[in-house]
C-alpha cells in the first residue's frame, strides 16, 4: 500500500505537554504532508516536507522525515487543548494522489 | 476567501434515489478530487481529475460519477445509492502536481 500509517492511534496528553506522532510508508515519495481534521470537519493541511529535506519547523509544529527508514514524525510543542484533533500524514509519490492513513486521535487535556 | 464549497453538509436518502453532491473551488485549481471517509479505513479516493475534461478512477470509484465541464466545479453523482454509500464525503482541490489539497468541510451522507 501507498499509503502513510499513523502511529500511535491515539494519544492523550496534559495541555503543555508536547506530541509526537510516526508515520510510515512503504514506496519513494516526492513530498510527504501532514493534515489535521477536527471532528466531522474537512482536512487542513499543516506542513509539507520535501524528499530532500529532513526537518521543517511551523510554529510549534516540528516535522522530521527518515527517507532511508521511509518514516516521519510530527511533534507538536506546548499543546493546547484547541489541538485536539486527528492528525494524517500523507505521501504523495505520484502526480495524481495523496494516500492517507486512519489517522492519530490526540486528545489534549486541559 | 479562497475556498472549496461542498453542498449540502448533511443528506439522507433513501436506496435508489438519485443525488448530487456539488463542490465548486474559486482557486482556479487545475486538480480536483473526492475521497470518502469511514470509521477505521481512511480516506480513500473515489475519483480524481487533473483538468476540464479530464477524470479519472481512484480507489474506490464503483457506484459513483463524475463530471468537470467547468475547472471550478466538480459534481459527485450517485444514479443509485445504496447504504453502503453511507459516509462522510470530501472534495479537495490543489493548485499543482506536488502540492497540498485544500478540503471542503464534507457531505455526511446517509442512505436509508
């Protein structure tokens, strides 16, 4: 399959506490790209990392990418509860589709 | 404001009935795109389209259609649900190959 593996399924932390999240995949990519969803709404894309790249920071986001362990991590710093959200990660190896995985549910407690 | 416009938010049909989901992006995005999403399987692409007049099958295109006779508007047709069409539906739209999508806030569906 194409498509990226969120691990763990679900978190939950302590507001202030930071997040990280893998993702997997199994073929060569362009890009890979990270989306969050709240409950029943649409995806909104958070940040987008090259092949060639290895970190790239957002805010308080921080995202890593391992081509050679073809894996990826999201860590989200000081979470607030307003994070509270599924987070998908998404590689995009051709030109046509981004395939997403189910998702980690975090749950941020205030 | 740049969006991606799905309506309606909610439906309930019934089996054999049938329905249109709009979706209309005023980005002049070349790529469109609809994905279903289900409890514990993703999203999963139904159909995709590179340009006007351009579609294409995804993953999980059976019972459904397609259109893009405008490159803003990308209708998702079902001549004829049935319950297993009952999902959330998304349209998504990009404005080139190796970039990001950008969601409409989704169809809940529910075929009776």
């Amino acid at each position: 399959s194409q498509q990226g593996e969120e691990d763990p399924q679900a978190l939950s932390i302590q507001e202030g506490e930071n997040a990280t999240m893998n993702c997997s995949y199994k073929t060569s990519i362009n890009n890979l790209q990270w989306y969050r969803q709240n409950s029943g709404r649409g995806l909104v894309h958070l940040i987008l990392i090259r092949s060639n790249e290895r970190e790239k920071h957002s805010g308080r986001l921080r995202v890593t990418l391992d081509t050679s362990k073809k894996s990826s991590s999201l860590l989200i710093t000081a979470s607030r509860a307003a994070d509270t959200a599924s987070y998908f990660c998404a590689p995009l190896a051709g030109a046509n589709n981004l395939f997403f995985g189910t998702g980690t549910r975090l749950t941020v407690i205030p | 404001e740049a969006q991606v416009t799905q309506n309606p938010r909610y439906l309930i049909t019934v089996t054999g009935k049938k329905l249109t989901v709009t979706c209309s992006q005023n980005m002049n995005h070349e790529y469109m795109s609809w994905y279903r999403q289900d409890p514990g399987l993703g999203l999963r692409q139904i159909y995709y389209s590179m340009n006007v007049e351009v579609t294409d099958k995804g993953d999980v295109p059976e019972g459904y259609k397609v259109s893009r006779k405008e490159k803003r508007n990308f209708p998702l047709i079902l001549e004829s649900p049935s319950p297993n069409q009952t999902s959330l539906y998304f349209c998504a739209s990009r404005p080139g190959t190796w970039t990001e999508l950008f969601f409409g806030s989704g169809t809940q569906l529910s075929v009776l």
